[in-house]
C-alpha cells in the first residue's frame, strides 16, 4: 500500500465491514488522489473508491459534498443509476481527519469500464444522451440552490480577466514565447462572451449541469457499449446546459490528445458532432428552449476557446494549475484548442445546418 497516507486509519472512519487487505492508486484523475481499496468482508471480499479531495481546487469540501449527497440521493429516489457515497461511522458523507485533509469513500461499480477517447459516432451519440439525460434528472433537484464549488468555473469573460493579468505580470517571462496564441486568443475575446451574456440577459436559463462532460466521467457496460452512470460529481452545480453540450463538443470531434503537437492533425469531425447533437438534443428534448438549440453549434467553439485560454494562462502563470508533465506542455495544450477552435469555424455553417436538421427530425 502507499506510505503516504494511514489508510487503516482512513477507512475505519466508514461504514466499511471487514479489514482492509489493500489500497492502490486507481485510475488517471488530475486533481483529488483516487485509491482502490480492498476489504475482506464475509462472505465475500469487497471493493470502494477512496478518494482524498483536493483542496487547493476545492476550497470548500464540505460544500462540495452536499451537492454530491443532494444530486445523488435524489437520482437514487427517481431510480436512476448513480454513485453510491459510503456514510462515515457518525453519519457523515466525509471525513475530516486531524490533519485537514477531506476523504470520501464510494462504492466501486464492479464490471464497468470508462474510455479516454471516443471511437465511434454511436459512443459519441449515447455519451451525448446520458450526459442529457443526466441534466434533465436534477432539472427538479428541489431546493435551496446547489453551491458554487467553483464560482465562475465557465465565465468567460471571467477567465480572460485572469489572461489579461498574467500578461500583464508575465511573472515567469514567458509573454515572448505566446504572442501568436495571445493574439489569436485576443482577437476571440468578444465572441468568447456570447453565451454569459445570453444568461446574463435572461434569454437562456440556469440548470444543473456536470461541468466536465468528458467521456471518461462516464462509466460503461463493455458487453452492451450502453453507458452506465454519470461520475466524477465534483463540479455538478448552477450553469448552462451549453457549458456540458460545448464540452462534449471539445473533447469528443477530435481524434487527437489535447496535448497533441501535431496540429495538423487536430480537426472537428462532423460525423461525430451529429451525433452528439442527435444524442443530447433528444434527451432534452422535454425541456431545452429554442435559443439554447439555436447556440449549440458556438457553444463548442466558445468552451474550447475557453479551455484554451485555461491552458495558456497557466503556461503564463507558471503551470500551477494543470501542471506539466513535459516542457511547454500547457503551451501545447492551448496550441491544440486554438487548432480546434480554427477547424470548427471553417466548418461553422455545415454544424449550423446540422443543429437545424436534427431539430426539425425531432420536432423541437
């Protein structure tokens, strides 16, 4: 087991049978520490997620875990799969242990399987759909508002205030390097506003939605191909039904890493953007409004100008957020979303004719 952390200690803070035979790190997350967790429960052995949340991301885990307590109770209740949060031993959804640090524990979904990249326009349709599916299930989530885990996660206008900053300081005199990725960032800047100012203004509503819509946060049945649940609940809170569908858009049209250096690779395929709108415009379809179908095509653009920026200011800042794993791996990373963002305006009107055609299929 790894030294850092006393998981005897850990885990006999849950309502967990057994002892603890093993812990290993699990699976490819980028922020909190995830471990698999053996129990040697009678009559059978049994596994969990552990995982420890991370704080310099998560300023307020307790916050963080009432929203996840709150959306997941309320799926259970419409029968809806979802993850199953193990209580402590005095009820809670968490630990808290003398050193500060915040741990939660899951029930591991045995069987299922969860993909880094998209393979197939079917894949893309039904991860569309579930992720969907998912916004309409908390659409009645009662009352009070969930927290902000992350206030202004997706504000665009937001996060060019924090680019424009670290221009400004270039604390680690790296401004030289980027001049053609800040302008091209720059010249979006105005557009990268559309849909905060759509929300702003009334014409398209707040929802609950996941926040990080990638494929890997859902799990699947490798026999059926079908998805299983939604995970990874840590930025479930208040948005724009567009943030998830924009996401979707990013991270699933393109056949390349989001590190990829070979740009000319890096493309939108608008095979697999049909079928993501197919997908998530017929789960929807009971409550999407007009205007929100109307932007699903720049709603791809804006999130992956937006991630983009992300990348280049955290180059700019000195890699504190995303880390690096490599030399000018963040500056990489942006390089590949301006790719993108290039590729899906040179193909804007057929995405446009796209949106049209499937909503006039499904008679929204």
């Amino acid at each position: 087991m790894p030294e850092e952390f006393n998981f005897r200690e850990i885990v006999s803070h849950f309502q967990l049978d057994g002892q603890l035979v093993s812990a290993h790190r699990f699976g490819n997350g980028h922020i909190n520490d995830t471990f698999l967790i053996h129990m040697d429960s009678n009559p059978d052995a049994t596994y969990f997620i552990l995982q420890r949340i991370e704080k310099y991301v998560f300023a307020e885990p307790s916050a963080l875990m009432e929203n996840i307590s709150r959306v997941t109770e309320h799926l259970r209740k419409k029968n809806a799969k979802c993850l199953t949060l193990i209580s402590t031993v005095d009820e809670q959804s968490f630990y808290k242990s003398p050193d500060d640090e915040y741990w939660r524990t899951y029930e591991f979904v045995a069987g299922a399987v969860a993909y880094d990249k998209v393979s197939s326009t079917k894949q893309a349709r039904v991860a569309a759909a579930m992720f969907g599916s998912f916004q309409e299930l908390v659409a009645d989530l009662p009352g009070p508002r969930l927290n902000e885990i992350i206030p202004d996660f997706h504000n665009t206008p937001v996060r060019y205030s924090h680019f424009h900053a670290a221009v400004r300081e270039d604390a680690f005199d790296r401004a030289r390097n980027c001049k053609e990725e800040t302008d091209r960032a720059l010249a979006w800047e105005e557009q990268a506003g559309t849909l905060v100012a759509l929300y702003e203004t009334g014409q398209i509503p707040e929802r609950i939605i996941h926040n990080d819509s990638k494929l890997n946060n859902l799990l699947f049945d490798p026999s059926s191909g079908e998805p299983i649940c939604v995970i990874d609940l840590d930025t479930v809170m208040p948005g724009i039904a567009l943030y998830d569908f924009g996401d979707m858009v990013r991270t699933a049209t393109s056949p390349t890493d989001e590190d990829a250096t070979d740009l000319s690779s890096i493309g939108l395929r608008l095979p697999y953007f049909e079928a993501l709108v197919e997908g998530f415009v017929g789960a929807t379809s009971g409550f999407i409004t007009e205007p929100e179908i109307e932007h699903l095509s720049i709603s791809g653009k804006i999130i992956t100008i937006e991630i983009g920026l992300r990348f280049l200011t955290d180059y700019l800042c000195g890699d504190k957020y995303f880390g690096s794993q490599k030399p000018e791996q963040n500056l990489d990373r942006c390089r590949a979303q301006f790719a993108l963002v290039a590729s899906i305006e040179e193909q804007f009107d057929e995405m446009r004719g796209i949106v049209n055609r499937v909503k006039s299929q499904q008679r929204i």
